[in-house]
C-alpha cells in the first residue's frame, strides 16, 4: 500500500515543475513530503487531502495500483476554463480566440 502511494505520488510529481515547488504551494515541509515519495510513511488524512485537492483527484486514489492510478489521474484532468466565459474576457472578434479552445492543467 505505501508502495502504491509512493509510486503514484512520484508520477503525479512528474506532471509539474519540480517538488519543492509542490511543497511550497501545497504547504508541507519538504522533509516530510520527500518521506511520502521514498514510501517511508504516508501523509496523515490532513496532508493527504491537501495532496489530492492539489492534483485533482480524490485521496483514495493514490492507493490504486499505478496502472489504474495513471488512468485516473488522466481521467480527472479538468479544463481550466471551467466556469470562466472567454467572451466576457475578450469582447470583439471571437474567431481569434479559436486558437486558444482546449484543455489547460493548472
């Protein structure tokens, strides 16, 4: 089971820019979150909850074999422009925005 979550927190690292950056906009100590990616321990329900909240996907998740946890995390990938009107943003000509339709990860 630590194996598990250890693996599939490594792979949701991977998916940005670096590991203290993580650490600094999820708010755990650097110390303790490199113990998460080596499997020495799992984060406590607290900062496993920040975690997943902060990849997007729920906490049970990451204990899924990495098989299923990469379907999923795949799976859970939301556009950012969720809620948010382009047209309202830039009013005119709205053919140039068509360039910029898709899907965008935070």
């Amino acid at each position: 089971m630590t194996e598990n979550y250890a693996a599939n927190l490594r792979r949701a690292c991977n998916t940005r820019p670096s590991v203290a950056l993580i650490c600094r906009e999820i708010g755990i100590n650097r110390q303790q979150f490199n113990r998460y990616l080596s499997g020495q321990t799992i984060p406590s329900r607290h900062n496993g909850e920040r975690i997943s909240q902060y990849f997007g996907v729920p906490e049970p998740v990451f204990h899924l074999s990495p098989e299923r946890f990469e379907r999923a995390l795949t799976e859970q990938r939301r556009p950012v422009t969720q809620g948010l009107v382009l047209r309202n943003a830039f009013p005119g000509d709205l053919r140039r925005l068509r360039d910029y339709i898709g899907y965008y990860e935070l």
